[in-house]
C-alpha cells in the first residue's frame, strides 16, 4: 500500500472509531439512548462493535506503512 493513502485511511478510520467510542461512553454515562427506537443493551453493543472495528482497521493501515 502506498503511504500517502495509507496514512489518510488509517487516519480516519482510527479518528471514527475513536469518535464513536467517545460519542457511545457519553451516552450511556448520562443514562441516554444510543440509537432510537432499539434495545439499549443491542444499541451500544453493535456500535461498540463498530467502533473497536473501525479501530483495528485504522491500526492495520498505519501498520501497513
């Protein structure tokens, strides 16, 4: 993989990811729903999931480097 993408993806995913996660602790901290409408157990697992994801492909960019 070239650098410069490389750099770019891994970037984003890892600022994503680390922007849901921060968005889901806030959430459930002030006790408020984190998707409308769905099990709030189901809601934050699933975007737990996402985010720790989003992370791991961030990583594996800027480790492709």
């Amino acid at each position: 993989m070239e650098s410069g993408p490389a750099i770019f993806a891994g970037m984003v995913f890892c600022l994503f990811g680390s922007g849901l996660l921060a968005w889901i602790a806030t959430s459930v901290r002030r006790h408020r729903p984190v998707a409308q409408g769905v099990s709030p157990v189901a809601s934050v697992t699933v975007a737990s999931l996402v985010s720790l994801t989003s992370l791991v492909v961030g990583v594996w960019c800027l480790t492709r480097l």
